[in-house]
C-alpha cells in the first residue's frame, strides 16, 4: 500500500563543540522523517554522525530512494530496503516514524508499543565528566551529584594510567560509595595499558570499563573479563556488529546507541538477546534531537529494569527541533506517557 514519506533538513547548533576520533563538529545535521498512510501519521529522526553512522549525503540519498519506494510499495518494502548496517540513520529515522505512527494509531505510548509493560515511569541517567585535571574532575563529579546524579561516567584514556586511576581514586574518595563510576576509555589503550588500568581501578569500586581497546579487538577484551571491572563495549558494536560481538563472550555489558544501530526496533532486540545471555545493556544517543533522544528513552523504559543510562543529553544542544516531553529530576529521566513517541504539541514536525 502506497505512502506518504516526508523529509526535511535540520541543523542544530552544539553547546560547546564535541570532539570525537572523526574530527571536532559544533552542530548536529539530520532529517526529520514524517510519514502518513491513510491518516496514520509519525514522526521520525535520521541524524548521522561521523565515525558512527553513514554521512549526512549517503543518509540523505537512503531517504530519498526510500520515499520513492514508499509511493509505490508502502512503508514496510521502504524500511526493509534500507541496510541497519550501511545506512543506519536513515534506517532509524523511518523506522521510529513508523512506529510513531502505529503507537500513536494503538493509543498507547511509544515504550508500550514496543513491548514494554506499565508502570516504568523513569528512567535512571548518568552524568558524563570530561578529561580533565583531578581538582577538575572532582569538582564536575561532585556537582553532579549534587544534582541527584547515582552514576558518574568519567572520560579517562587522554592521560597517562596511572594519571586516569588517580582521578577515579580521589573521585571516589569525594562521592563515597553510594554513586556508581564508570569510566570511559573510547578505545584509548593498548592490551597492556588496558590490564594496568583495570588492575589500577579493582579496588574502587569501578562498575565498569567502556571501550577499553580498539572496537576490532574482541579477543584482546574477552581477556580482559573476568575479574573485578567488567568490560562494556560500545563502538565494538558499530565496528563488528552486535550479533558478532555477543557471540564473542567479549563483554559484560554492552551499550546502545540506537541511531548507530538502524532503529529503536533493532537496539531493543540486541539488548533482549544480550540479556538473554547473561549480559546488561545500557541505552545511550549520539548526541540526537528531541525525537530520537525521546525513542531513545522509550527503549529504556520498554526494557523495564535497565541500570543508568546515557541519556542525558539534550544540553549538548544549543537548539532542538521542540520542547523536550522527559524532565530531568534526581538522576532519572520521566518517561512520556501520551500515546506515540513525541506528545503531538511537545514539539516540532521540522515544519
């Protein structure tokens, strides 16, 4: 059944200029995605980042053809034609446009469309502190969890180990024990650099390690597990896909990045398969607009029990495409619950 696809440009100014391994960008460029088949109407968000999706043009041009296909075959011919794996992005954004569509078509929000059940009304985030120099650290630590932050994920990996262990030592010496640490080393380290840290960091109380090698290594992190840091892998995802990395008894945790991943569709099924396996799956954004960042809460939330999650994001942006429906209270995110993923008048359609 033919449909009707819509795209429109956005850009949107950083707060601060985010530098990744790709480069340093200072606005986030993407497409709103909005459907409509026999008043069946969504909204959706395709917005690509360097090093972890496909290029804003390959996006742009996945759109298009999908569109096209859409008019003639319908939006599930056009979904399916577009790769999770090549163009990512645009996969997401028609995918959550469609299910915006359909939630909002069944009266019941998006997390409920996906399979999650009632009563989840929060979801637990966790505040990111930079590099930075220890007095540094220490202090971002600390106002976060003045704020109600639980969970404080600190970038480590710039520095020298024993610099990075000294950080996370006098952070935790500052919180106490009642807030969890993750660090977060974006596959900075070397195999020996990496078993220094987590010898360094084993007595801290160190929930986690994120990315500590290249994302191609999965043998060198699967001999990195097993004792009392886990080992989280993120980019490895993106790099040697989840079914790979979830057969390679290479992590403890794994993080999800829905937009890297094709759809929300697709990231909930991997973190259902992973928790299958005995894994814990953590839902995270590329630094998305308020469409995708949403959907990205609705994930969480449809997985029921999830630990804190990377979802506090929206004051990266200067700008968004509309009001945000999640308020930030103590550490968690509110999950909407009006039907579909972005209440209709919490904000824009890109118009």
């Amino acid at each position: 059944m033919s449909a009707t696809v819509t795209l429109e440009p956005f850009s949107l100014p950083l707060a601060r200029p985010l530098t990744t391994a790709d480069g340093t960008i200072d606005r986030r460029e993407g497409f709103v995605v909005a459907v409509e088949r026999r008043g069946e109407r969504g909204v959706g968000e395709a917005t690509p980042l360097p090093g972890w999706t496909e290029s804003r043009r390959a996006c742009e041009a996945a759109l298009e053809r999908a569109r096209d296909l859409a008019d003639g075959e319908g939006l599930d011919a056009a979904l399916a034609a577009l790769s999770p794996r090549e163009t990512p992005a645009a996969r997401h954004g028609l995918a959550l446009a469609l299910a915006d569509a359909r939630s909002r078509r069944a009266g019941v929000p998006l997390h409920r469309y996906l399979g999650g059940t009632r009563g989840v009304t929060a979801v637990p985030v966790n505040a990111t502190v930079g590099d930075g120099s220890t007095d540094e650290t220490v202090a971002a630590a600390l106002s976060a969890v003045e704020d109600g932050y639980r969970a404080l994920k600190v970038k480590v990996g710039a520095r020298a180990v024993e610099e990075d262990v000294a950080r996370l030592r006098a952070v935790r010496e500052a919180v106490g024990g009642g807030v969890e640490l993750r660090a977060d080393a974006n596959a900075a380290w070397t195999r020996e650099e990496a078993r220094e840290a987590v010898a360094g960091l084993a007595d801290l109380g160190v929930a986690y390690v994120e990315q500590p090698l290249a994302a191609d290594d999965l043998d060198g992190h699967a001999a990195l597990r097993g004792g009392p840091v886990r080992v989280a892998l993120d980019e490895s995802l993106v790099e040697r896909g989840a079914a790979t990395v979830l057969d390679s008894d290479a992590a403890d945790v794994i993080v999800l990045k829905p937009m890297a991943l094709g759809g929300v569709d697709r990231a909930r099924r991997i973190a259902r398969r992973a928790r299958l396996s005995g894994l814990e799956a953590v839902v995270t954004t590329t630094v998305d607009a308020v469409y995708a960042r949403t959907a990205a809460v609705h994930l969480a939330a449809s997985l029921g029990d999830v630990p804190a999650c990377g979802l506090a994001t929206a004051s990266m942006l200067a700008e968004d495409l509309g009001p945000d429906p999640c308020r930030l209270e103590g550490g968690a995110l509110t999950v909407p619950e009006r039907k579909g993923n972005v209440p209709a008048n919490g904000g824009s359609t890109g118009a």
